[in-house]
C-alpha cells in the first residue's frame, strides 16, 4: 500500500512549494503559485504613517488566496483582488515586527490546495551620530571617534546596542576605506581612541540587520600637523558646589614650553565646553581669549552638575591641551517661614471685687516681636473663665485694635480667674496672658 506524502515533505522535496493531495477520486491539486512578488523589499517603516507594500502572486487555474507571516510565525490575511494574477496591499507600522516577513500565495481548485512562499525584509530606520575630536592633533597621536546608533520606534529614537558599527577614514585626495570595527554599549553608544598621522575625514558606519536599514553618519575633518611644542591649560570653575541659576566663574590660563620652564600665550582663543552627569558628549558654550599674561576669564549661569572644560586648539608649532573640572549644582530648599512671638501684657479684669450681676470689664494688649515688641493690631483674643477648683471655659471673643490693644466685659456671676488667649497663625505664634483673679460680692 503507497503512504500519502505530507504537505510538508512536499514542500521540502520541491523547495518551498508545497501540494496538499485531494482525496481519492478527486480532482488533481492545482499548479502552485508563480511570480510571487514583494514590493519594496526591504520594506522600510520610518514614521507613525508606515509604509505600504503591494504583493503578487500569479495561479494557472482556481481562485488565489494570501497571507503574510511575521517572524514569530503570525499569520496577517491578506485582501486580495484581480485573478489569475492577483494583487494585495498592506501598510506595514511600527507596531508590526521587524525582520524576516513571508508571503504565502496559496491555490484552491475543488477543495485542493497549492502553496508557494517568497521571503521579504520590514525594517526600522537608523541614524547614526557621530564625532571626531580633537579637529586639530599630532602626527602619531591620537583622536577620540565616538557617537550613537539609533533607531526610530513609535515615533521616537532609540539607542540600538551590541551592533557592530565601522570606522572609516579618507585622507586628503582619497577615498574611504574600512579603518577599524567597533560594537556599541546598551544604549547604542560607541567611543574609542585611534592613532592619526594623515589629515582628512573620519565617519562612521552601519550595514544594518535583519531588522534595520543600514545609515551612514555625517563626516568629521581631522588635520594632522608635525609634531609641535607642548601647551598646557591649567582651569577652575567656582564655587563648587554652586546654586542652580547661579553665576559659576570659569578661571584659567594657557602656557606653552616644557619641563619646568613655561611661558604664557596670549591672545590665544580657549573653548569652553560643558558635559552634564550621566552625558557622554561635549556641549559647547562659550569662548575666551587669553590676555598678555596668558590668562582667561567667562562667567556663566549654573544649570546642571557636571564637567567643565577648558579646551586650547593650539597653534602653528603648537600643541593643543584642555583641563578639566567638576562642579555639583544644588537647588537650596526653600526657607520656612518665620513664625513671631507673641505676647499678651497689661492684662487686667476689674473692678475687683465685683458687684454679681454687675458688668466685669477686660483691657490689655497683644504685641509680636519683629526686630522689637510691637502691637499686633486686628487680630481675634479670646476670653477664658475658671473657678478655683475647676477647668478653663471659653466665655467670648473680641478683637485688637490697630495698636494691638483690646477692650470688652461681660456680667459677673462666680468668683475665679480670667485670662485671655491668643490662638496664633500662618505668621505668629498663639501666647496667653497671666491670670487675674476677681472675686464676686452678692
């Protein structure tokens, strides 16, 4: 008895073309699909907008179906139209994956099945920042080449790590060649040294993957000059720590000679640059140019902690130098608010004794220091009562004048002691006058 092949050894036996048998008796599986197509391949997705691709397929007889299978095995249908040669269009987003796609063009005729599949690439775009410094350096000595790769997700950049990324090079009346390879950190970043005895442009490379497009970063000038004297740029900036929105001032001086021997240089221009913490580049701010005793001066507005930088170029038969210092700048916290003292003098309760029923009147004055006791004027005192073995009972309230001084009365009916009570507020403390006792005569 003959064994049925499966639709998968099939495929494998006439290379990615797969036949699904129709059952005994039945009509013959269709011709697989041909001139399968992908248009663009790569399909490069670079805005929130996304990108469309048009498919095709052609079949010989039956109707013609598709699917588009992403690179963890998603299947995404496909509309398709027209026939025998049939087309379908799909707008590829940021929210589909990157990398290896497949079109599956299928056949159907009488329940039978045909299947072809073509491969094709959606992409990410990239970007690559990139710097080499210093502009101006000895024959035989050597350049920092550094920058980022990024790439464009969701309609932001993002650092693209452990990606290999190559250093090119053309000298003066060249072309560009390969100089070297280098593999960038987490965050997409890359820095390394590089000895330089030709003058000419740096840039950096990157081929693309399975997911992204390749990008090619701007070119940065590097001359090279014969070996020159020494120079050397001794900086501070102060105060350290400083104040967020303060004035830091950048102080220094430029000398050039050797050993122990150094003389100033002036009118000599010094670039001043600033690297946040947590930064991996340079930011420029502001220039300074030396005087006749090779000093410079610029005061700038604190922002961020930080690296300064105090950078010499150089000159004709001299080397460039740069010196480097730390600031922290602080946010000092806000000053709480002074809270007065209070006081409440001159307190009196009469007349004393007192008739019952009879009116007992209050007089005294409220004061607050501020530099000295003043009178506190409009603010509310209140009136408390307690016999000699009882507790404390509020009895009124009444208000200072404008010198502080306060006046009201209220009938007498027990013998005790008075006092008034000033409660306090989001200025001044509360204080108590001393009691005063008054006996009550029937």
């Amino acid at each position: 008895m003959l064994k049925r092949i499966s639709a998968v050894a099939a495929a494998l036996a006439l290379g990615g073309v797969a036949f699904v048998a129709a059952p005994a008796g039945a009509t013959t599986a269709p011709a697989a699909p041909t001139a399968l197509q992908a248009s663009p391949d790569p399909v490069v997705v670079s805005d929130g907008g996304g990108r469309t691709a048009t498919f095709g397929f052609s079949v010989g007889e039956g109707t013609g179906s598709a699917t588009l299978v992403d690179p963890n095995g998603k299947n995404v249908p496909l509309t398709v139209s027209g026939g025998p040669s049939y087309t379908a269009n799909y707008t590829f987003k940021f929210s589909d994956e990157p990398g290896a796609w497949k079109l599956v063009a299928t056949a159907t005729k009488d329940g039978a099945t045909a299947e072809s599949t073509k491969g094709f690439a959606v992409h990410r775009i990239t970007n690559l920042d990139f710097s080499a410094s210093p502009d101006v350096v000895d024959s035989g000595g050597r350049v920092w080449l550094s920058g980022a790769l990024t790439y464009k997700e969701n309609g932001g950049w993002k650092g693209y790590g452990r990606q290999p990324v190559q250093i090119s090079f053309k000298p003066v009346d060249g072309s560009y060649g390969a100089v070297r390879t280098v593999t960038t950190d987490d965050q997409g970043r890359f820095r390394v040294q590089q000895n330089v005895d030709r003058s000419g442009w740096w840039r950096a490379e990157y081929a693309g993957s399975t997911q992204t497009e390749g990008t090619v970063s701007d070119s940065d000038r590097v001359d090279v000059r014969q070996r020159a004297q020494t120079s050397r740029v001794s900086f501070d900036a102060s105060p350290d720590p400083v104040n967020a929105g303060g004035t830091l001032r950048l102080r220094g001086k430029v000398e050039a000679g050797a050993w122990n021997i150094w003389d100033p240089v002036k009118d000599a221009k010094v670039n001043l640059l600033f690297k946040a913490d947590g930064s991996y580049s340079w930011r420029y701010v502001t220039s300074a140019w030396t005087g006749r005793d090779g000093r410079f001066a610029a005061d700038v507005t604190a922002n961020a902690s930080g690296w300064w930088r105090a950078e010499y170029a150089g000159a004709a038969g001299l080397r460039g130098s740069y010196a480097d210092d730390h600031v922290d700048v602080v946010r000092p916290q806000p000053k709480p608010p002074v809270s007065l003292d209070t006081r409440v003098i001159s307190f009196d309760a009469y007349p004393e004794p007192v008739k019952y029923g009879k009116y007992l009147s209050f007089k005294g004055k409220l004061q607050a220091w501020d530099g000295g006791w003043t009178g506190y004027g409009h603010q509310k005192v209140t009136v408390w009562f307690k016999t000699k073995y009882g507790s404390w009972k509020y009895v009124k309230s009444t208000w200072t004048n404008g010198s502080g001084k306060f006046w009201t009365k209220t009938k007498a009916t027990k013998s005790g002691y008075w006092k008034v009570v000033f409660a306090g507020n989001n200025k001044a403390d509360g204080s108590s006058s001393a009691w005063d006792w008054v006996r009550v005569k029937r």
